[in-house]
C-alpha cells in the first residue's frame, strides 16, 4: 500500500516536469482518427460513448480505445486494451507494447474521457502525441487544449458539444 503511494509519488512529479511545456496542437481540417482514453473504474457506459462517435460521422476502425481500471486484474480478460497502476514504473516510463503504441500513436483527436484527477490516466494523456487533446474542465487546466464541461455519466452532451466546439473551430 505504502510503496503504491511512493510511486504514484514519482509519477506525479514526471508528470509535473513535462505539464510545464507548452502544448502545440493543431486541429486538422477533418478529424478521422480518433483515441479514447477511458477511466473504466468509474465510467461503465463506454460502447454507448463509442456508438456516439459513430453517429457523428467516425468510423469504428479509426477509433482506438484504451481504457484504465484502478484495480486491474491479472488473469482478468478484458473486452479492450486495458492498463492500470503497473503497467507505468517508477520512472514515469511506460512499460507495455499496446500502451506505448497508443501513447506514440498520432491521432487527429485525444479524448480524455475522465473527470476526476488520476495521476496515471493524466500521465498517458500528457505522454500522447496526438495533435490535439479534449477532456472535462475538471481536470487539469494545462492537460488539454480544449475543455468540456458537462458530467462524465452524460456522454451524448459531451459529444455533441465536442462536435458543435469542432465545427466553430473549422
């Protein structure tokens, strides 16, 4: 229990170090790949959130979805790629294929589908090199270029204002 606090500890502060950059991003013309970052422990609705996305035009082999369980089991088989505590060490480095292969891959568009500060969840979303990064105003102010401020159970307002926020922004 202890040591868990420690390394949280750690990661926290590399993600502190790398927050201070700025964050470049520009939003292409037409979004078309997207990464969803989702915090499973707290968010139970993640087919209907995808099935949204859908609606609007993205289709589902352009969306990648990663998702976060705080108590991650090991003989557990999980319906999608899924990542928790262990799978980033002390150093703040990942330390899994498929979590690297989403963190370097470049998205039009990262979705930080979660409101509540978790420090391994804000650390995959900063290490992601997507070319512009969405997610709720409650989380960290310099983790994302654009903000949304609705609840996490109400997903169909989170996309629809994602949506009516894209197409202002073109």
């Amino acid at each position: 229990m202890f040591l868990n606090y420690i390394k949280e500890f750690f990661v926290k502060k590399s993600l502190n170090v790398n927050l201070n950059n700025e964050k470049s991003g520009v939003l292409a013309k037409n979004v078309q790949t997207i990464g969803l970052l989702i915090d499973e422990s707290t968010f139970e609705n993640s087919e209907a959130l995808i099935k949204e996305l859908t609606l609007h035009g993205i289709a589902l082999e352009n969306i990648k979805v990663l998702a976060y369980r705080e108590k991650f089991k090991e003989k557990e088989t999980y319906f999608r790629p899924t990542f928790g505590k262990k799978h980033i060490n002390w150093k703040g480095e990942v330390i899994e294929g498929y979590l690297n292969e989403f963190v370097n891959s470049e998205f039009d568009l990262l979705l930080s589908y979660y409101d509540v500060e978790n420090v391994f969840l804000m650390f995959i979303t900063n290490k992601s090199k997507a070319k512009f990064k969405i997610g709720f105003s409650a989380v960290d102010q310099n983790l994302n270029r654009l903000m949304i401020n609705t609840e996490l159970g109400n997903y169909k307002l989170f996309i629809s204002e994602l949506f009516r926020y894209l197409k202002n922004i073109k």
